[in-house]
C-alpha cells in the first residue's frame, strides 16, 4: 500500500513541476536556459537555494549522522556561513564585473586556454560525481519494490522527469521550480518533527529542552586533534568547501548569476547563508528525537544511519501523512538538486568545452538540447556505478569526493585572484591532475605512521598543493599565455 501512495504523490507532484515549467518556458532561447535573461528576482532565487544545497542527501543523511557524530556537523555549517560571505564580497564582484555565463571563462582570461579547460573539466568531474551519489540515495528511497521495478528503470524514470521539465527553458524554469521544491521540503521536515514529537508527548518547550539534554546534543570539539569532528579542521573545512561546492561552482553561480545586479545577488548569497545553519539544526534535532522515540518504543534501527529517517517514514510507523510528505520532500530535495545540476553540466560543456557561444542562435540551441539529454545518460550511468561501488554514508562521500576533485580548482582560482604570476599554462593540466593523486598518497602515508586521518581539510591540502605547483610554474617565466590552444 506505501509503494502506491509514493507512485500518486509522485505523479502528483511531478504535475506541479510540469505546471511551473509551461508557464516560465515560453518564448526560451539560450540565454533563458543558461542565465535566466538575468531577470530571476534574488529572493526566489535565495529561498530556491536552501533545497538545491538541502539535497535527499541531506533530508536523510543529516538525522543519521547523530548516532555517530552527535551534532558536531554544526561546526561545519558554522563554516559555511563564513564561505557565503566570502562568495559575496570576493567571487561575485569579479563574475558580474566581467559578464560571465560560465564562471571557468575567467581562468580563460587570467591563466590560459588550458587552464580554463582544466577548471571546466574538473567541474564536470565532480558535479556529476556529487550529483550521481545525492540521487542515488533518493533513488534507493523511492525504490518501488512493492510493484518489483528495476532499479535501473527507478533511476531512468527519475533522471527522465527531470530533463522533460528542464529541456526548454533550463535555469529560468529551475529558478521557479526550486522554490516551490524548497517549500514542500521545509513543510515535510516540519511535519515530521511535529508527529514525532507527538509519539514522545513533547510541546515546543519540551522539544528545545529533550534535544538540549540528550547525550547526542554535543556540537563542540576542541579537545581531539586527531578527530575529524575537531572544531578548527570542521570549521575551516566548512568555509573552503563552500567556497568550492558554491562559489566555484556553476551549478550554484549560474543562479546567482540570472539576478539583475550584483547587489541582487549579494543580497540572495546573505539570506541563503543565514538560513542555511539554523534548516540543518532542525535536521539534526529531528535526528536525537528518532533516536529517542526509538529507544523508548523498542524500535531496532538499521546500521546505517541514512537508513533511520526512512524506515520510519517510509515504512508508515509515524503514519500516512508523515510518509506522503516525506515523499514529497525527498524528490523536492532530490529534483532542486539534480535539476540545476543537469542545467549546469550542459551550460559548462556547451560553453567551455564546444564553445557553442561563437555559433549561430539556431545551431547553437541545437547542440544544447543534443548535450542536455546526452549528460541526461551520462547521468544515469553514474548513478548505477555508485550504487555498484558506494559502501558509506553518501553526505560524508561526497564531502570526500569533493576534497579531491575541487582542490585543483580552489588552488586554481586563489592564484588567479591573489598573484599577478603567469604560469606555463600547457603544464597546468598535469599539475591539477598530480595535486589529488599526491593527497591521496600522503593521506594513506600519514595515517599509516601517525594514526592521524584527514578529514575534509584534505580540499584546503590540495588547493595549496596546486597552488604552489601554479606558483612553480611561474618562475621566470614572464609572458601571458592568455592564448595557448590546449
């Protein structure tokens, strides 16, 4: 009976989306699929970015990461507020100041042609990476397994609802439908947290004060260097990977970037970053109360932790309203997420890979719907392979994932912006490759000796590595190689 309600709130739902998009896809050409015709009002846009950051991975990982790690991924978000700051006044300025459609033409500029097809090629790396392993969780989710459906068609069909109501008018239509996306995810998180803390006959007060006494309530970490939840390494990890994750990335840029103005802009990355921290509280004090219901009532939890929220959603224990609205956060927090990824994956590949700016509107618009439900495959390729090889909580993969394949580009970027050096931009490609694989080697190295692992400091590691390697680059070497073909 589950698997029938998650089939008709799909259907339902995915009718909404289809809505949206027929109302903002009239009259769409390129520019509206690429950057909105820059007339996307900040507010949306800010309020539609909580749910493209929030991810199914979040919804569900986030609640299960209390048993093992109690609170501490505060420290994190602490983090990231700081990142959104640093966005706005730093990368921002420098992205409206020259134009930009694809954040990595600015390497073009600054660096060289390899450079800038390193930068964009990085980023296609490690956004379908992360993207992949956020819907492959969801996918596992809403797995029909009450009708017997494939896994592979689960994932075909989620990857094809997508691409229909993104086709025409890319980040215009994403703008609208992440907004509504980011709506029904915060109504479903507050749904649930209201029912569960019904079954615990808890008030509001009675909330604030379980969640504050529990044992899992700890969120500070100042006393274990060798932790990966110690304060300094998560709080600083927190600033550079939303610098990365957000700031060199043109999935999130490219919606900043449909605002009419910098101010705009600024103003859509100082409400997004406020409103980040106190959404994943509620994540994370949603996370000690299913703990504590499960205590109380007797309940066996799973050994993974992603698995806790939806065995009791999904599987009716806090009813069918909880599970509906569960339903409906998880593909609003799954489609917000995959949707612009998919829109920014064609956008880099169109614009820094064939260069489709330079054609004509009409052949141009051709090749871009062609790339768009090609990387729709691709997409669904990379999903399958996660599931394949993917034997940990999914949020802490990507995190690591992000540590390896974003470094290049943070190192890349902070040269560009706080040297006036010109390295050698044909050697640039090997550099970008080398720093990750020299990480991972120390990383094994170092833990082999000392016991000590790296967290997600390792990202702030590898940018340093390929920023030194930039600045080796560079040494007498006094011309600008602004057009070397690579």
């Amino acid at each position: 009976m589950n698997g029938i309600y998650i089939l008709l709130t799909i259907f339902l739902y995915f009718g909404m989306l289809l809505l949206v998009a027929r109302f903002t896809g009239k009259n769409s050409d390129n520019d509206a699929f690429f950057r909105g015709n820059r007339r996307s009002p900040w507010y949306v846009v800010s309020f539609g970015m909580i749910g493209a950051s929030l991810s199914g991975v979040t919804f569900v990982s986030v609640p299960g990461m209390v048993r093992s790690i109690d609170m501490t991924y505060m420290q994190t978000c602490m983090g990231f507020f700081v990142g959104y700051l640093i966005i706005a006044h730093v990368l921002l300025p420098l992205y409206y100041k020259l134009n930009l459609t694809s954040i990595y033409s600015y390497l073009d500029d600054r660096i060289g042609r390899c450079s800038y097809k390193t930068g964009a090629s990085f980023f296609l790396l490690s956004k379908i990476i992360g993207a992949a392993a956020r819907l492959y969780l969801v996918c596992l989710i809403l797995q029909f397994d009450v009708f017997e459906v494939p896994f592979v068609v689960t994932v075909i069909g989620i990857v094809l609802l997508i691409w229909l109501y993104t086709r025409r008018s890319g980040i215009r239509t994403i703008v609208w439908t992440d907004s509504l996306q980011t709506l029904c995810l915060l109504l479903a998180l507050g749904l649930i947290i209201y029912n569960v803390a019904g079954q615990l006959e808890l008030d509001f007060s009675g909330v604030v004060q379980t969640v504050k006494d529990n044992e899992h309530s700890r969120i500070f970490v100042f006393d274990d260097w060798h932790s990966k939840q110690n304060f300094y390494k998560q709080f600083f990890s927190g600033i550079f990977i939303t610098i990365v994750m957000t700031g060199l990335d043109q999935d999130m840029m490219q919606k900043n970037l449909s605002c009419k103005n910098l101010r705009e802009a600024q103003k859509n990355m100082y409400c997004y970053g406020i409103s980040f921290v106190p959404v994943n509280f509620l994540f994370l004090s949603l996370g000690v109360l299913l703990l504590l219901l499960a205590s109380r009532t007797g309940m066996a939890l799973p050994a993974g932790g992603d698995d806790i929220l939806p065995l009791f959603a999904a599987e009716g224990h806090l009813g069918y309203a909880v599970l509906i609205f569960f339903t409906i956060g998880i593909i609003a927090a799954a489609f917000s997420s995959a949707d612009s990824a998919l829109t920014a994956l064609t956008t880099s590949f169109c614009i820094d890979i064939m260069g489709i700016s330079h054609l004509p509107e009409q052949e141009a618009e051709k090749r871009r719907k062609i790339v768009h439900f090609c990387i729709s495959a691709i997409f669904i390729g990379f999903i399958l392979l996660f599931k394949v090889v993917n034997n940990k909580s999914v949020i802490d993969a990507i995190y690591v994932i992000a540590s390896y394949t974003y470094g290049p580009l943070l190192g890349l970027f902070v040269f560009g912006l706080f040297t006036k050096l010109h390295p050698r931009d044909r050697f640039v490609p090997y550099v970008a490759i080398a720093s990750p694989l020299v990480c991972y080697a120390i990383d094994r190295v170092v833990f082999n000796y000392t016991g000590y692992q790296f967290g997600y400091e390792m990202l702030m590691f590898n940018g340093f590595l390929t920023f030194m390697g930039l600045t080796c680059l560079s040494i007498k070497n006094k011309k600008i190689y602004g057009n070397t073909q690579c």
